[in-house]
C-alpha cells in the first residue's frame, strides 16, 4: 500500500505545476501522511512477524531495507 500510495503522489505532484490545481496538493499532503503511517506500519509488524522465524527485529533483506528508504524518503517529504 505505501508503494501505491508513493506512486500516486508522484503523479499528483506531476501534475501540479501543469495545471495550478490546489486539489492536488491537498492531495500530496494527504499522501504523505498516509505514506508515512502505512510504512511505519510495515516496519514495524513485518519485525514482529520475522522475530520468531529469524530470531532477530531486523534482517538485512532486500524488502526492508527498500521500505526503510521508502520511510525516509516519506520522512523527508514531510519535513517540507
């Protein structure tokens, strides 16, 4: 879900400067929030879940490091 809602963001910011609509700012804004709640989210639960089968939080795979750089990006967006 944070993948989609990353993409519809981009486009929604895309589309801002073409057409001056404050519709798709609000829209961005929203975005970003809801980017950063979603991620935060996965973060945390996918943790959780891999805790028994890894027997550590955080594992060095793939998947969590993209949503952990998706989470910072988020972040950063935010802070602007």
């Amino acid at each position: 879900m944070s993948i989609v809602v990353y993409i519809a963001m981009d486009i929604n910011s895309s589309f801002l400067p073409l057409t001056k609509h404050p519709l798709f700012l609000r829209s961005f804004g929203t975005g970003i929030e809801i980017g950063v709640f979603s991620t935060l989210l996965t973060l945390v639960t996918g943790g959780f879940r891999g805790r028994p089968m890894w027997g550590t939080f955080w594992v060095c795979d793939a998947h969590f490091t993209y949503v952990f750089i998706l989470f910072l990006i988020y972040l950063g967006a935010l802070h602007f």
